[in-house]
C-alpha cells in the first residue's frame, strides 16, 4: 500500500477526520488506499495555537502525546487538486479534469480546514476520503510516497 509521512499534529487531524486535504507542492496521479504515516517530528508550538489545540483537546491529544514514527490511520486518496487563490473569492481549489479551472467546479477551503494546510496558489490538495484510524503501527517513514507493507 502506498503511504505518506505527515509532521505532527497534522497526521493526525487527517485520522481523526478533522483534516481532509493533505496539501503539497506536488501533484500525484495515485489514488485508491493511501497509509497515513506521522513522523517523528511534532511541531509542538502549533499544537498550543488555535484552532490545533482544540481541537486536538477534543479528542484527547496534546503535543506530548501524539504518536509519531508510526501509521496513524488509512484513508483513500480521491484526487489531487490545483489551488488557486483569487483576489474577489479567496482561496479554493478545483475539481477539474487536467486542473483546468472552471468556477462552477470549484470548493472553496474554510476554517479550520484552511489552517490545517498551506493552501497557496499553485499548491496541490490531496483529497483524503474514507478516513479510518487505527492504533499506531511504528514504522519508518519517508520522503514522498513509499510503500508500506503493514
């Protein structure tokens, strides 16, 4: 199965359902079941910052004990989207074919789903459906996707 190495919190607000766009500077053509790894590193100052922290709060989690080195939960990958950012409507993205933009197709990104990523234009939301978390399984994680034999 293919996965994906998430920095902490952000892996996992996507297994607690509370994230559902991974963004990146990269598109990827993969989509069907996708392993949510959390990496070693936590970035434990956004954790206290709003909203990660109630979030976080809500479901039991605060930076000293999110897992890491570990898969935290699989998903399915639906798409990988074009960010765009206009100037009259704000930061959305768009579900087109061959990323060619048309408004009618477009999902506008609201908060706290906004904060969650780096929504720039030109960026890639990676669509993450069907989210199931599951106890931590430790593994070692990688740059880009990587196959995962859990």
């Amino acid at each position: 199965m293919k996965a994906i190495t998430i920095h902490q919190p952000w892996a996992t607000l996507i297994a607690l359902g509370e994230k559902k766009f991974e963004t990146r500077s990269w598109a990827t053509k993969h989509r069907g079941p996708i392993a949510i790894h959390a990496a070693k590193k936590v970035d434990k100052e956004i954790c206290l910052e709003e909203p990660f922290r109630s979030v976080l709060a809500r479901h039991g989690y605060t930076a000293d004990n999110l897992p890491t080195g570990a898969v935290v939960a699989i998903a399915q990958l639906a798409g990988s989207y074009m960010i765009y950012n206009t100037v009259d409507n704000g930061v959305h993205i768009v579900r087109c074919p061959n990323n060619e933009y048309e408004f009618t197709k477009v999902e506008f990104i609201w908060r706290p789903e906004s904060v969650f990523g780096y929504f720039a234009e030109g960026r890639f939301a990676w669509e993450m459906v069907d989210v199931k978390q599951i106890d931590p399984v430790p593994a070692k994680g990688q740059q880009g996707l990587w196959n995962w034999e859990g």
